[in-house]
C-alpha cells in the first residue's frame, strides 16, 4: 500500500463512527429551558455595557496617565529612582493603554462579524475569515481574498479597518512625544557633607608645600589675575541660586559699588560636564575701597626710584621704589602688618595699598603723574554657621591687597609692587592727570573680591562640613496640550466607533466569542462531514464544501419560535425577528402547528380547484386569509 494513500474502511470493527465520541441528547425538559429572547433593545444594552465598560477602562487609565505626568512635572527634579519608577509607570501605562485600545477594536470586530455573515451568502474560506475578523492577519486575508474576487469596496473596508487599528496603536505611543527631559536646568538641593575652602591658607598648599607669608601674597596675586576670567553680575539676594548657572556670574557688584561674593559648597561626590557641582551658599563677604588722589609734582616720568607727591600744600617723597616705568601703573602693598609699617594700619580687616600712574614723556615730558592713597575693607563672612564658614582676618588682609602682591620684596621696609602695563584691565593709563579715584577703589576692590572668587571657585576645597549637597537631577516637561488633545481623541473616537459598531450589529442576533457557541452554530456545516476529516484544516473544508452559507434564522410555521443556523437555503436578512430562539416545544404547541399545517393544505387545494384564496405571511410567520387571488409575499 501506498504511503501517500490513506487505508479504507473494510471492516466494520474499523468504522469510523465507532471511533467518534457519542454523547446522548438532552432530555425534552432540558431543551425546553435553552429557550433564549431575543429582543433589540436588551442585546442593544447589552452589548452598550461592553462597549462602555472597555471605554471607561481607556478613561481611567488616561485619567491616571495625566495624574501621573502632573505629578512628576510638580516633583520639579527627579532624582535617579524617580526617574526609574517615572519611566516604569508611564511604560505600563502605555502598554495598558495600548492592550485595552487593542481589545475594544477586538470587541467591536467580534459584534461586526455576525452582521457581516448575515448580510449575504459567503464562501466558506470567506466565513473563516469573517469569524476571525479580530485578527488583523485573517482581516487582510479577507481583504486579500476581496481583491481577487474584484470586490474594492470590501477590500478598502479591510484595509481601513488595519489602518484604525494602527492609528489606535500609534496614538498611544504619540503620548510619549508630549513631555521631555530637561537635566540642563534640573540641580536639586538637599543637606548633605560638602566641601569648602579652607580659608586658615590662601595658597591651599598649591604653591608650595611650606606656607611661607610670600607664598601666600603670591597665590592671592595670581587669583587675582585669573579673576578676569570670572563674570561680574549685579547683586542678588541671599538663598537666590540658579540650577543652571551656579558659577556663571559670581562676582556681584552693589549699587553703592561694592563688591560681594556668595561663598560655594561643591558636592564631594557628583560631578557634571564641568567638574564638579557646585552651589552658591548664601554666605557672603562685602570688599568696599576708597581711594584719594594727589599729584606727582617730580618722578612721575618712570625713571626713577623716587617721586614726590602734593598733599595739599604739603610735599611727602617716597624712597626706594623698586618697579617703575613710563605709562605703567604701580600698585604698591605697604604691608601694614608689619611694625615697622604701622602708620599704614588701617584696621584688622583693612588693607591701605597705594598705586602709582606714571606719565608718558614723550607726549608730554611735564605733565603730573598721580599717586593714590587707598583702603580696601572687608567684611566678615555675612552668614556663616560654622568656625569653619569664618574668612580670618589675615587671609583677608591677604585679599584686600591682592593687587599689589608681589611674593617678593627688595626694600629694607618689605614693600611689595607690582607693575601692570598700560594695556592691562588694572592699569590707570590715560587717566594720569585727573582725579580718578573712584575708578582705582573699584579697581583695588574688584580685584580683592576676584581673588577670594577665584580661589574659592579654582583653589582646592578639601574641608567637609555639613552643608547643602547640590546633585544632577532631571526635569520632567509636559506638554498638557497635545497630550490632552491625543487622549481626548482616543477616547471620542473609541466610544464613537464602538457605538456605531453595536448599532449596526444589533440588528441581528450577536452571540459571543465562546468557541462552543460558535461551534454549535457551524454544526450543520461540518456535519456533512461525518465522523470524518477531524484533522483537516480550515482550508481543507471550504476547498471540500463548496457551498455558499450565510447566517440567519429558521422559524416555525406559526413564528412564534426561531433557529439561528449557517445554511445555503436561508434568505438574508438585515434584521433578525425578534422572539424565541431554539428550546424544545411543548406537545400541545406541536399539535397546534399539526393542526394549523392542515388548515395550510386545505388552502392550497382550495386554490388548485379555482378558488380564489389570498394567503398573506405577515412579519413574524403568521398566515392570514382572505377571498382573493392568491398572494405570499
């Protein structure tokens, strides 16, 4: 035998229906309570309350959706675990969002279907189809299948059908286009371990590994020049801090001209693009300078160690002036923290500097030169908390004359100079001749202020203390109008399509997605199989059964009780009756309709011998007679 050939059935011990599962019918009682009442209305309300209920699922979890986004954007910055869980909730709530979308438009294709197979006689390939018309794979093989058949319009309804449940999914996933993350502004502020500078020494130990006095005059004087680095800004409130631009302008000038700085606490751990992460405490130190102003009457050409200056009416001359030189300025530290210099004591946070402005003699050989006498003051630390916040009052000192440290000294009396070409940003060229001593007090206190800036923003800061921890966050911005307008679409067009899928398919009797049911429902179909063919396939059965089925009703002859059934002898219907469905009748309703099956025969004789009978069937099966020629409608 063949292996391709399957074995016949010769003996009847091999009889396929021995083979077959056989259960016994119910009894008469039993099928007498299958009954069911169809009515519009009811399935109408029925089928609403699925409809509503998936609806309402989509508007609690877009309610949720928008009080989640709310509640992160108010969270202003997130740290690292809010963003974990924000990604993760937002994640569900897509995919919840997505799955119930997706089960709603699976809900309306499985009402749609049965209107579908009742509007006409379909092919059986075409029932399978229609039957898993919630697939989008078996809707575009129906549309497939449409096109071959030179069905368009069928076709472009399957097609548009996968086009809305696309667009279904792809509007949810558009919500997560509706909000961004922003870690450019987002640095948060908690308490914390910080470090600070130590300011017990200006060099930090940076320069050198003794802290010699010189070498502290040096590092100020080299803050002090890289200060021109740093931005200056007008004055802002203690607490005032911008996320974005900790450093971007420290130097702050009041009104009055002095100049403040916001001392900064710099997270020992977290650190950005820049370096490390800074915030600007609302510790302070206010430098303020006067400065006056007296005529150089001789030396003032640069070119020599000695200059007299008027006081007044009074001539006073200064001796052993180390750096000089025509157009330059000459910025001169008295150091008054020695005692032989005490008459330039000022205060314990006070510094008197003076500076020089030489002419340039080949312009003018006899003009004035000027010298300027000037103190520059400041503060103590405005704020602080802790011994360690305290500015002391030497390294203030150490600041306040930044500007005219050298590291050095080659006089008997220690003086330090420092000499700054015409070009520079503190020189006073041009200026020689005129009293412009406000512009050098602003000079000497900016340059004071930069000093502390610089070596509290570049120095080391390797003292911790308790303090405010600035960290990397991320902010969450939403924007409410297109996500309001997305998820306001979704929901209208969902409760909108759905609505009209039941009023379409409510016309006819819309059973469940159960397979039993739908299996009961295709028993006449397969039943021509026989015990045979359980392993064949879906195609296999329509190529074998080539009859044209649709789905409808049968009644009884009085249509008081009706059958759904798939058949090739069914006339389509859009709108099912309305009544019974199925249950098995009574014996006195059996002898009714024998009895009413007689008075129907004895009509139709009476029209086959010449008498003039109208028979009318009325909507729900009824027949009716009159006189007349004879009609049925």
């Amino acid at each position: 035998m063949s292996e391709h050939k399957p074995p016949s059935w010769n003996d009847s011990d091999d009889d396929p229906r021995g083979l077959q599962t056989h259960f016994g019918s119910l009894d008469r009682n039993t099928q007498h309570q299958l009954a069911r009442k169809f009515s519009y209305k009811k399935q109408f309300l029925r089928l609403t309350l699925k409809i509503l209920f998936r609806w309402l699922v989509s508007l609690l979890l877009a309610a949720i959706m928008m009080l989640c986004f709310y509640h992160y954007e108010k969270i202003k910055i997130l740290t690292k675990d809010q963003v974990r869980w924000f990604n993760a909730v937002k994640t569900g709530l897509y995919l919840t969002l997505g799955l119930n979308l997706a089960a709603s438009l699976k809900g309306m294709a499985l009402l749609v279907r049965w209107r579908l197979l009742a509007r006409k006689k379909h092919e059986l390939k075409e029932v399978d189809l229609i039957l898993g018309i919630h697939s989008l794979i078996k809707v575009f093989l129906y549309g497939i299948h449409a096109i071959k058949s030179h069905r368009v319009l069928t076709a472009f309804a399957c097609f548009m059908w996968i086009l809305a449940n696309l667009v279904g999914r792809l509007s949810v996933a558009l919500t997560g286009l509706t909000y961004s993350y922003d870690s450019a502004n987002a640095t948060g502020l908690a308490p914390g371990i910080v470090n600070i500078t130590d300011w017990s020494s200006f060099s930090g130990e940076v320069f050198s590994q003794e802290e010699s006095i010189w070498t502290e005059h040096y590092a100020a004087q080299y803050y002090g020049l890289f200060s021109m680095l740093l931005d200056h800004g007008p004055l802002t409130k203690p607490g005032y801090y911008d996320h974005n631009r900790p450093s971007d302008m420290p130097i702050e000038r009041a009104d009055n001209g002095s100049y403040f700085y916001y001392m900064r606490e710099v997270s020992p751990e977290i650190t950005y693009t820049y370096g490390a992460l800074s915030y600007k405490s609302p510790r302070r130190v206010e430098i303020s300078s006067t400065c006056s102003y007296y005529p150089i009457i001789r030396g003032q050409q640069g070119d020599t160690t000695t200059l007299t200056y008027l006081n007044s009416t009074t001539e006073h001359t200064l001796y052993n002036v180390s750096v000089y030189g025509p157009r330059a300025t000459v910025w001169i530290n008295p150091r008054s923290d020695l005692p032989q210099n005490h008459k330039w004591d000022c205060g314990k946070r006070c510094v008197a500097v003076a500076a020089i402005q030489y002419i340039d003699p080949s312009k003018n050989a006899t003009a004035k030169g000027a010298f300027y006498g000037c103190e520059v003051r400041v503060s103590p630390v405005m704020g602080a908390t802790l011994p360690e916040h305290e500015l002391p009052d030497d390294t203030a000192r150490t600041a306040g004359g930044a500007i005219a440290l050298a590291g050095y000294s080659k006089g008997p009396d220690q003086w330090e100079y420092v000499l700054y070409p015409p070009e520079s940003k503190w020189s006073n060229y041009d200026y020689e001749e005129v009293d412009n001593s406000e512009t050098m007090a602003d000079l000497a206190a900016q340059y004071a202020v930069g000093a502390i800036a610089a070596r509290d923003l570049m120095g080391p800061q390797d003292l911790q203390v308790e303090g405010t921890v600035a960290w990397v966050g991320v902010l969450v911005k939403v924007k409410w109008a297109y996500l309001s307008a997305i998820l306001v679409t979704i929901l209208l067009l969902q409760i909108i399509l759905g609505l009209c899928c039941v009023a379409y398919a409510n016309s006819v009797v819309c059973k469940d997605d159960s397979y039993l049911s739908t299996a009961r429902l295709l028993r006449p179909v397969v039943e021509r199989l026989g015990p045979s063919g359980c392993a064949l396939t879906g195609e296999d059965i329509a190529h074998l059964l080539q009859e044209k089925v649709v789905y409808g009703v049968r009644r009884n002859k009085r249509g008081t009780r009706h059958h759904l059934d798939i058949g090739d002898d069914i006339r389509p219907r859009k709108y099912f009756p309305q009544g019974w469905y199925d249950g098995e009748i009574s014996k006195e309703e059996e002898d009714e309709e024998e009895q009413e099956e007689g008075e129907m025969e004895m009509e139709m004789s009476n029209v086959a011998s010449g008498r003039k009978v109208e028979i009318e069937v009325n909507s729900v099966g009824e027949v009716r007679r009159r006189r007349g020629k004879v009609k049925i409608e």
